[in-house]
C-alpha cells in the first residue's frame, strides 16, 4: 500500500477514505497496477478515457509535439491549435473532421453562414480552448451573457456542470450543497427524469411536460433577462437520458424567445453517446457546446466552448474579456489532433452506437434476471443502472442516495479485476470506445454475478 494518501488531497471523498492501488500503466480498455494486478476498465476512469489508455497515436503525437514545441501564448499562433479548432468546427458543421482543405472549409463555412437569417440555422465558428469542463462551463456563461447582454443562465437539477463556484453553481446536484453561491442569476429546472418523473406522468402521454415546464420558468424570469439555457444533452454523472424529443424542444423555446441554447457535451461528447456530440444524435443545433474529456480521450487536460458562427461574430468588434495561460496549450491540442484522428480512423463513432446497442440490449436482459434493478437507460457506450433504492411510495430522493452494498460491490468487483463506477444508487457503465465485445461481456458477467 502506498503513503500517497498522506500527502494528496484526493477529489470526492473523505481523505481517511482513500486506499488507491497505484496505477503504473495501460492498453486499450484495461490497465495495472504496481502489483501487476490487471484491471478491466468498465467506467473510462472518470468517465474519460474515450480511446483507452495509452493510445499509441496520440501518445506519439504528445512525444512529437513535445520535441518542437511545448507552449507559446495566445498572442502566438500555434499550428496543433489552429488544426484542432478547424476539426472541432468541421465536426459540428457536420463534415468529415479531416477531410476537406482549408479553401474548401473555408468556403463551406462562409456559405452556412449566409443561409440563414437571422442565422440560427447558422454553422459554428470559432472554439475557445480551456483546461477542462469546468472552466468550459464558466466561459461558455460568460459568453452568453456578453452576447446576449442579459444575465439570467437555466440550468436543471440533476446536472453537474463542473467544480468551480460558478460552474458548481450552474450545476445542480448535492456536489453543489457546501460551496458558497459563486454565481447569480440562475435558476435550476425540473430535471426530464422519466423513472421518478418530477410531474408524476409516464412517457409517452406526458406530452413530454419536463419541456413545457422550461417555457412556464422562462416566461414566469421574464425571457427578456434570460441570457442561456445550460444542459446536459443526455448522459452525465445523475444518469440522466431524456426523452428523446426534450433537447429539440428546448431548441424550441430558445428560439422563440431568442436565448442560448449551451450543450455541455463534457461527458456526452466524442462518441460517447453514439455520435461525435450528443446533440447531434438528438437533432437540435445549440447556439454553443462545451467539451473536455474525451477530447484529448484524457491523455492531456484540454477543454473547449465551440460557438456558433454568429456567436463567433460578435466577438469580432467586441473585446473577449476573458483568458487562461494555458488556452490552447500545443502540447494538449496535438493530443487532440491526433485523438480525432484515431477516432475517425478506427471508426469509433459508429462503434460506440453498434456496441451501445448490443450493451444496452444485454443490461435489460441482466435486468431481467436481477430485480434490485429497477432501471435501465442509456445511449450510446453510456448506460446506467439505477438500484431499487425506494420504500415504495417514499417522496423522490433529490439526489441519488448513496447505497453501502452498491460501494461494496465496486469494491468487490475491483478485486475480481473489474472496475466500474458507482454513483449514489446509480451504477455507471461506460467502457472506452475501443472495447471489444466479448471482453465487455465478460466485465458485465462479474457485475451480473455480484448483483
Ligand atoms: C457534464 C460535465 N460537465 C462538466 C464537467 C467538469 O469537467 P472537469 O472535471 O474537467 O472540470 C464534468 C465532469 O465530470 C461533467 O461530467
């Protein structure tokens, strides 16, 4: 066992708490450690590493970038940022992330942004590169607000959105309980959580009332002080999957009274969820969406916000007041060249929605023949199983309540190689996206086993 406890304040937990193997290495979907035990990694770490560990791509691209340059400034241009925000924006237009020259990019980007008036059909822009999602979070608000030059941000319980005040904040989860207000002006909406529906209705004939209830808070704010609505498309640490018809209705409503529509994609995005973003599975453009994590696929902390082109715009004449040292670090955005490469390379999208399915199809079954759970969703390589928590008839927990045996069985499963991630009476299945199927069966039967 390691002394390391006495010296790092680990995240989340309380610190007597912590007893971390020491982790000395990786390949694909599993990793080691200082003892040579092998792990099968059911939960990407921290729901992060999109590619595996130690993908030998975008390693080599961190090596080479690391041999011509490290760092330079904002008031620099550098080659591996300017190549992964031209990706980014090719991605959200819709087009091949590689493919394309520059001419051609740079034309098809002029036309999407004249055909449409007053260009909410519009394409997206420019990317704004932070440290992670948090940051992302923060600067995606900041943006909004400048734009719109309204204040009022909507997010929903049920949401995380980041550590930060601000971030933490926007968010609207226990995680948020303890920290000081670091943000005015927002205002937390019902979540779209079909299992305890908030409303008390059952899919489908709720007419999906978790949307028309945003509307009810936007008028009942005044629409004229709400600068953004900030969600998480599907996915995230509260296992939240709306109903598919919920995110273009808050498209919708954003458009009708002319607010920002903010997708955080931190954890929902490259992949994850069964396309490059969440929101395009989902059919609804946001005005903006921030990312992290699978990002760089975790092998260098990089976040991002990638505007819309009339976003974008204004920032033309008006100052961006706002930076970090590390914006668009080169060492971080080679990571992120090449992790999109490998991406599209190994046809990892479509491969997390085919596996999705298989996943998912195979956790009903386990549901089936283990009634402690009493949920099953999910998209994409994203799945969550929600635990029998309830005395029935009980008021809806707020948030999910943590269950010792469900800790337990993390543990166990642990020490029968398989790690997986549990949340309150949640537990989280998201392999990497390079898995393959029999080794994500074989993980499940040991869940299956300890269920
Ligand atoms: C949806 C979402 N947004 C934002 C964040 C914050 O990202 P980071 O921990 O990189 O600051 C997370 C982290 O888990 C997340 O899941």
């Amino acid at each position: 066992m390691t002394d390391e406890g006495k010296y790092v304040l680990h995240t989340w937990t309380r610190q007597s708490d912590w007893s971390g193997p020491t982790v000395v290495g990786g390949q694909g979907a599993w990793f080691w450690d200082a003892d040579g035990r092998r792990y099968l990694d059911l939960s990407s770490q921290a729901e992060c590493c999109n590619l595996g560990h130690q993908h030998p791509a975008v390693v080599r691209a961190i090596r080479e970038q690391a041999s011509s340059l490290c760092y330079v400034s904002n008031n620099w241009g550098a080659t591996p940022r300017r190549d992964l925000a031209r990706r980014i924006v090719s991605i959200a237009n819709g087009r091949c992330a590689t493919g394309g020259s520059q001419a051609q990019e740079e034309a098809a980007g002029t036309a999407e942004q004249g055909h449409a008036s007053p260009d909410r059909q519009a394409g997206f822009g420019r990317v704004f590169f932070t440290c992670d999602g948090a940051e992302a979070t923060e600067n995606a608000i900041k943006m909004a607000r400048w734009y719109t030059g309204r204040h009022k941000i909507l997010s929903r319980y049920r949401s995380y959105h980041g550590a930060t005040h601000a971030a933490m904040k926007a968010g609207g989860d226990a995680r948020g309980w303890n920290t000081a207000d670091g943000l005015t002006g927002v205002v937390h909406l019902l979540p779209p959580y079909c299992f305890r529906c908030p409303f008390g209705l059952h899919y489908p004939t709720c007419s999906i009332r978790c949307a028309a209830h945003v509307e009810d808070v936007v008028l009942f704010e005044g629409p004229h002080t709400v600068a953004a609505i900030i969600a998480e498309p599907a996915a995230g640490t509260n296992g939240i999957m709306p109903p598919v018809e919920y995110w273009p209705r808050l498209r919708e409503i954003c458009d009708r009274h002319d607010i920002l529509l903010i997708a955080d994609e931190v954890m929902s995005g490259f992949g994850r969820c069964g396309d490059w973003f969440a929101w395009q599975r989902l059919r609804a453009k946001p005005d903006m969406f921030t990312m992290a994590k699978g990002l760089t696929g975790a092998h260098i902390p990089l976040g991002a916000v990638c505007v819309s082109t009339r976003v974008a715009a204004y920032f033309d004449d008006h100052l961006l007041e706002t930076g970090l040292t590390y914006s668009g670090h080169p060492l971080a955005c080679a990571a992120g060249v090449a992790a999109i490469q490998a991406y599209e390379d190994e046809r990892l999208i479509q491969r997390a929605q085919e596996l999705g399915a298989w996943m998912l199809g195979r956790l009903h079954e386990l549901q089936a023949r283990r009634g402690i759970i009493a949920d099953v969703r999910g998209l994409g390589l994203f799945a969550v199983l929600e635990m029998d928590d309830s005395d029935k008839g009980s008021p809806m927990p707020p948030f999910p309540r943590p269950l010792p045996w469900l800790k337990q069985l993390v543990r166990t499963a642990l020490e029968r190689g398989v790690s997986v991630a549990a949340r309150g009476n949640l537990l989280i299945v998201c392999p990497p996206l390079v898995i393959d199927q029999a080794e994500l069966d074989s993980g499940l039967s040991v869940i299956e086993d300890l269920l």
